[in-house]
C-alpha cells in the first residue's frame, strides 16, 4: 500500500514535472515565435520606413524639377514677348523699306531722265566754253556717259557723279591754273587759264604769246609785249611766284585791234 502511493506520489511528480516542462516548451516556443513576429515586424517596419524615405525623395526631387520647369517657364514666356516685339519691330522694318524702294522706284523715273539731261547739258556746256582743259573735261562727260548705261551704279551713285562733275566745273570758273598742251598747230604751249574769262598760251620757248578769241572760235597770236606778262601769270598759276598784279592784255580790246 505503501508502494502503492510512494508510486502515486513518484507519477504525480512525474506528470507535474512533465507539465511543467511541456509548459516551458510551449512558452518558450510561444516567446520564439513572439520574437519572429516583432522580428518580422520591425524588418516590415524598416522596409516600409525605407520606402516612405525612398518617396519622399523622389517628392522633393519631383518639387525641385516642378519649381525648375516653372522658373523655365516663366523665363521662356518673357523669351517670346521680347522675341515677339523683336519680330514685330523686323516686321514694321520690312514694312518701312519695302515702301522706301517703292518710294525709290518711283523718284527712280523722275530722276532718271533729269541725269541723263544734265550730262546732256554739262557736255553741251564745255563744248559752248573756252577750251581748256578740253580733254579731261570731255573724258569726264564720256565717262558719265557711259555709267548712265550701267546696271551696276545706283541711280544715287550717278547722280552724285554728275554733281561732282558740275562741281568741278564750277570751281574752273573760279580758279587760275596752267598747264601744257599743244595748238591745233601742234606747237607745244603752257597754257594760262583764268576762269572763264580767259584762256592764254606761251610757248615753252617764251617767244610768242596768244589768247582764245571766243567771237573767231580760234587761238590769235598777241603783241610780243604781252610775253612778259603772260609768262608772269604761268609762274603765278603754277605758284613758282607771290601772287602780284600782272599786267595782262585786255582782251576786248585786243579783239579790235
């Protein structure tokens, strides 16, 4: 009987301690998985804080490229209003020389024709005035002539060429020079020219002194007295001499004679 419970009492421990020993297994088993859940838990928490971190990211880089689209923006719309007052202003250029060459074409006509007569004119003048200078005046008007014809001189070109030739024609009537030549005789000569008032010669020998007599259309021999005073107005002329009063003849007065 004794045995009997000393038995029951050995069992008894045995269950107790089985128990408590399943228990330590299951608690212990229980903690385990505790831990692989929180584990698991906080690996899940990492990623997902990893990826909010991931995002965020990308939302302030998505601000900056939008703050830098709207900043090109703005840059691009001030572009084209300046690019746009630059092509409206072009357009009004275009505009204005298009009406400045349809201005031109027409004073073109009108001008055309007023050139042309005032070479005309110019030759017809030198061929009416004393002949001097004769060759480089008639060279000048051939010239002009010839660029009336020519497509590649602007009409303002070859008006400014005439008026320089009328210049130059003018300030002959103003002027006192010399210059060598021959006679139709082809007797070597300098020539004395004053103005338009008179137009001398002397030989280069000093020997013999004539004027142009515009009423005979010809050269006239003068008085030997007149060889000095012709040949004083030559050295004046060509400024080997100070300008002084030289007793040159009269030439109406010579005409009657």
């Amino acid at each position: 009987m004794l045995i009997s419970q000393i038995s029951k009492v050995g069992l008894t421990k045995s269950v107790v301690m089985l128990a408590l020993l399943l228990t330590s297994v299951v608690g212990a088993a229980q903690l385990q998985t505790a831990v692989q859940v929180v584990n698991e838990t906080n690996a899940q928490a990492q990623q997902a804080q990893d990826q909010v971190n991931r995002l965020n990211d990308q939302t302030e880089e998505l601000v900056v490229q939008y703050r830098t689209v709207l900043s090109e923006i703005e840059s691009l719309t001030v572009y084209n209003q300046q690019l746009e007052a630059v092509v409206n202003d072009q357009n009004l250029s275009i505009q204005s020389m298009n009406d400045q060459m349809a201005e031109l074409e027409s004073t073109n006509r009108a001008i055309v024709p007023l050139v042309i007569e005032m070479v005309d004119m110019l030759g017809r003048m030198i061929e009416a005035d004393i002949p001097f200078k004769i060759k480089e005046r008639t060279n000048r008007v051939v010239e002009l002539e010839n660029i009336l014809n020519d497509s590649n001189v602007t009409t303002s070109e070859k008006y400014r060429k005439i008026t320089e030739a009328y210049q130059i024609e003018l300030d002959h009537g103003r002027s006192v020079s010399t210059y060598e030549g021959e006679l139709e005789s082809g007797v070597k000569v300098s020539f004395l020219q004053i103005g338009r008032t008179a137009l001398l010669y002397q030989t280069l020998d000093e020997k013999q002194s004539g004027w142009y007599n515009p009423k005979s259309d010809n050269f006239e021999v003068l008085d030997n007295r007149f060889n000095t005073a012709i040949k004083e107005g030559i050295r004046i002329a060509a400024k080997q001499a100070a300008p002084d009063l030289v007793g040159l003849p009269i030439l109406h007065q010579v005409s009657g004679e």
